[in-house]
C-alpha cells in the first residue's frame, strides 16, 4: 500500500513536467516505392505468354 500512494505522490510531482506542442511545419512522409519490378515481372510474363501462343512464329 506504502508503494502504491508513493508512485501516486510522484506521479502529481510529475504531472506538470511532460508539455507536449504541436510542431511548427508539416510532417512530411516520403515513400520511395518502386513500381519498376513490378512493371518488368508483368511484361515478361506477357512476352513468355505471347511466344507460347504464337510457337509457329518465333
């Protein structure tokens, strides 16, 4: 009981100690994502699909 109405006391003393502000410019995030494997994985499946429809041509 003794060490709960201690950790009450100082949390009080700390109350006034944490001030949280807003800041003054814009959070910015910035996502690098690349679109480039995807892009290449989908024309290569394409190109393989198109040469084993089309065996006679190539």
């Amino acid at each position: 009981m003794k060490g709960l109405v201690a950790v009450a006391g100082l949390a009080a003393l700390c109350g006034g100690c944490i001030n949280i502000t807003a800041p003054d410019k814009p959070i910015v995030i910035q996502l690098d994502i690349n679109v480039r494997a995807e892009v290449l994985y989908a024309l290569a499946e394409d190109a393989a699909n198109t040469i084993d429809q089309n065996r006679d041509i190539f």
